[in-house]
C-alpha cells in the first residue's frame, strides 16, 4: 500500500489528524493494534478546550458533541474550609466543555467511513523504517502475514508505550520525566454529579477530584500511594473516602462501579518532537498528570500544528510548517506541563512534604482565593492557551 502520510495509532490523536488530512484531500491511513473495542475502552479524560471542540466543529464531526457535551463556565479548588471558584467565563471570557474522551474517539470513528479514512485494526508488530530517507515505511503484521505500507511522512500517534518515539535515535533525543509518588483511584458511576462543576479537593487524607461525564454520569478520584491494590477498594470503601475528602458540605449520590481503576501520574517530554520523516504527536512525545485535564487537549494542538504542517507540505509545498513543528508544539507543551504540574502540586499532599510545603499550599491558596489576577492566570491555562 503506498499514502502520502502513515499515521500510527487510532486514539483520538491519530483519527483526528487523519481526518483533518483526508478533509483537504491529503492521502493517509491509519494503522493500529489493538481492536476497535479495547480503543473504545480506554476511559480516559472528560474535559475538553476549545483547541479541541474548535477542530470537531471545523470537521463538522460535532453532533453528539453539541448535543450532548455540558458546558463549564468554571471551577472549585476545595481546601478543606472552602470552595474557591474560578469563574472561567468572567475572568477570560471562555468555558471548557464535559465530553469524554471515550466518545471523541467513537465520533471520529464512526465517521471514518464515509470520509474515506481508512483505518487498519489489529495491526501487530508495526515497526517503522528508513524514517531519515524520503520514501520511509511501516510493516505490520496482519492475517499471518507481514504488510507494508509506504509513505512520505510517518506520523507517530501511538502513544507511550508505542513504536514510533524508539524509532527515534537515542543519541539525538533527551527525555524529561517526573514520577509521582501517587495514583489516582478512579470510580464511574452511574450517579448525578455531586455538584455543578469540578471540584479539585486538597484534605489531610488527601487529594480528590469530582468531576462528571453527563448529567446522569459521574467520575471521581483519590489519591492513594503506589502500592495500593485495586482489589483493596471496595465501592463502599472507596465512596467513604470520597465523602471525607470532599466535606460534608458536598452531597455525593453513591452507585455501583462501571469502571475503576488505579492510574499512576507522571509528567514526561520527549524531545525532539521530529525526526527525518517522522513526526510524534501526544502521548507519544509527552505525558501530564491528569490534574487541569491536558492530555487530550494537549494531544489536539500537537494535530492542529502537525494537519496545517503536513497540509502545508503537500498542497503548496510548503517545508517551513515541517522544519518548524516540533519547536512550535515543544513550546505549547511545556506551558501545559507547567500547568498541569504546578496544580498537582498545589492540589496534592506530597509524603516527603513537612510544615513548610504545607504553609506554601494554604498561602498559595489563600492568594488565589483574594487574587483575581490569580484567578485569572489559572482560568487561562485551565481553559487552554492559545495556539
């Protein structure tokens, strides 16, 4: 199979730069390894910028979304004592949108047929090739045998743990990397939310997060150390320590689990974000704690600056959106991983922290609360800077 540009995983990143592509007329397909379903069952973010929704809205794959997406005109930090309110539309005049991760990958795919994106499941053992020639490739096994698909340009939207950041010579990159000394403790259930908007707690005991999916859905989270077993949660359990955390002023409906799970945090960039022809995008090139809600959103302006570049390239040959891609997106990338590190922080009681990083937290917070020029600094990160 020959295309002008090979894309490597169907996440989010993937098909939505394949559609971006495929909307003005620049041949690509998209090869991933894992079935239809366990793409689907990735339960991940919820929360939306509108980098994000701006390019469903572009795609015209917005239905659902509009239908169905809750918009957020703010946000609380609970300290215990309070609700500090960041009022997103009065301090910069934007919302974020509630519309899991789970069906922007759903809308994307279902759409991929009559837009003539062709995507391959089950693609095992995809490897990547000559990526510092013109003509590089991707071999991938399928029905017992090996295929090969030749392209211009590879774009690696496989995330982490995929191929397409190893193939990536050691020599010339540098990686950055945070591991943090927690996990979030995830419970879906099918509950109405505790309250209108999020709530990022800090309490004694620990972190907690409420935050929804729909009006009749909700997500919640704690912190919990590392060597913490799923197996030792409980619903019950786990809903006990949720109301603790978030205070009693906070009423929280309580249901059976859909889904729960420990997910380890970590912030992690990988540089340099191209190589050749090889172009990484999300989780591939780097990783946020999933506090301020980034990953998507930072995954969909890494798309918007590489479907313009690659765009570029192919319709007016033009190289410069090219060369210049990885220091562009590199530089959206560490304001988001600031962000996202700074409210972890902030928001976390960590187990080397004593009285003094305890006091910097109840200043900070205590600032924020007085502050609208605070206010107004984290209203802009959390709402997405600009592209």
């Amino acid at each position: 199979m020959k295309t002008q540009v090979a894309i490597i995983g169907a996440g989010p990143a993937g098909l939505l730069l394949g559609h971006l592509l495929r909307a003005e007329g620049v041949e690509c397909v998209v090869i991933e390894r894992a079935a239809p379903d366990y793409v689907l069952g990735r339960i991940r973010a919820g929360v939306l910028e509108d980098t994000t929704t701006n390019l469903l809205h572009r795609l015209g794959i917005d239905a659902r979304l509009n239908a169905e997406g809750l918009i957020e005109n703010g946000f609380c930090l609970a300290d215990g004592e309070r609700l500090i309110r960041i009022d997103l539309r009065d301090l910069v005049g934007k919302h974020v949108t509630v519309y899991g991760q789970t069906e922007v990958t759903r809308d994307l795919m279902d759409a991929a047929p009559e837009r003539g994106l062709d995507i391959i499941y089950g693609a095992a053992d995809v490897a990547l090739h000559d990526v510092e020639s013109e003509a590089p490739y991707v071999t991938y096994a399928k029905g017992g045998t090996t295929q090969r698909v030749d392209a211009r340009f590879i774009a690696g939207c496989d995330g982490y743990h995929g191929a397409s950041r190893k193939a990536i010579p050691a020599k010339l990159a540098q990686e950055f990397e945070r591991v943090y000394p927690f996990g979030w403790l995830g419970i879906l259930a099918d509950v109405p939310p505790c309250h209108e908007e999020l709530i990022y707690a800090n309490h004694e005991r620990g972190f907690a997060l409420a935050s929804m999916r729909s009006k009749t859905r909700s997500r919640y989270y704690v912190d919990v150390p590392l060597t913490e077993r799923i197996e030792d949660w409980s619903d019950d359990r786990l809903w006990d320590e949720l109301a603790v955390r978030l205070g009693p002023d906070v009423n929280i409906m309580r249901g059976p689990a859909l889904e729960k799970s420990i997910a380890p945090l970590r912030s992690f960039v990988f540089t340099p974000m191209r190589h050749h022809r090889l172009l990484l995008a999300g989780d591939a090139a780097h990783i946020v704690p999933p506090t301020g809600a980034k990953g998507l959103n930072l995954a969909a302006s890494d798309v918007a600056y590489l479907s313009d570049a690659l765009i570029g390239y192919f319709k007016r040959a033009d190289n410069d959106g090219i060369a210049g891609y990885s220091d562009k997106a590199l530089a959206r990338v560490w304001k988001s991983e600031r962000f996202s590190w700074s409210l972890t922080k902030l928001m976390h009681r960590f187990p080397d922290d004593g009285p003094f990083e305890r006091a910097m937290q109840v200043a900070e917070l205590d600032y924020i609360a007085e502050s609208r020029a605070m206010q107004t600094a984290i209203a802009e990160n959390y709402v997405g800077l600009p592209l």
